[in-house]
C-alpha cells in the first residue's frame, strides 16, 4: 500500500538508512499517494527503484536478511553486519518463494500470544532499530 511504502520512506529518511524498492509492488507508483504518508522526508531519502528481483538481486552488496513470519531467527538472536540489507515481503502475501530461497538469512519478530503478524512499517521500524542498536 502507497500509505505504508510512505512510511517507510519516512523511517528511512529519519534513521539515515537507503531504500530499495522491488517492482512489481502490488500497487501502482503514485508520488502523490505515497508523499501523503512520507511527507516531505521522500526528498530525504536515498531511493532506488528496481524493475524487479533480479534486477535488484544482480545489483546487491551486503547479506540479504528477509523479515518473515517464517523466519528461522528470532530477531533478538540474530547477529547483524554492517552492510546487511533488510528485505520485506508484502503485507499480504509475505515474500515469494523465489526470495526466500536467495536470501542469506530468514528472521522473525517474536509475537506475544495467538498474534500472527504486524503492520509492515512496524515491523520495517523494530527490525532497522535493532540492526543500529547493535551496530552502532
């Protein structure tokens, strides 16, 4: 959804991080739409925009970390690098399998109870403070 890619524009832009963004998102690309969310911070952050997976995949540097509700890790388990690169599924569907196959590591936000899932900018937030708290 435009709303949440805003948002996270808006994080990135605040915790000095850069965002990749993967066609096909799900949605159509409206500046408009997603500015409402981001605000003025989307001149702030470093965005880069692929045409889609394999186009990113040839163009990666770091260690690929998916943020899944299947993931392996626990998130407080798991040790961050500099230079990782935090990837996020859809909200609805998560991340394909093609992706999960490619990627480095599989990590999880631990949940309280029957919960199953948080919003994605949420998640994108617990998940990025984490990486700099233990990086910094």
């Amino acid at each position: 959804m435009a709303g949440n890619v805003g948002a996270i524009i808006r994080l990135c832009a605040s915790l000095g991080a850069s965002l990749d963004i993967i066609e096909p998102c799900g949605f159509v690309w409206d500046k408009a739409k997603i500015g409402r969310a981001a605000m003025d911070y989307m001149d702030l952050c470093d965005i880069t925009r692929h045409t889609d997976w394999k186009n990113f995949h040839e163009n990666k540097t770091g260690r690929l970390i998916l943020m899944t509700t299947k993931g392996a890790t626990d998130l407080y388990d798991f040790e961050f690098q500099k230079g990782d690169i935090l990837i996020a599924g859809r909200e609805s569907a998560g991340a394909p399998d093609y992706v999960h196959d490619a990627v480095d590591a599989r990590i999880k936000i631990p949940m309280h109870g029957k919960a199953r899932s948080l919003n994605i900018g949420h998640s994108c937030a617990i998940v990025l403070s984490e990486a700099l708290r233990q990086l910094k």
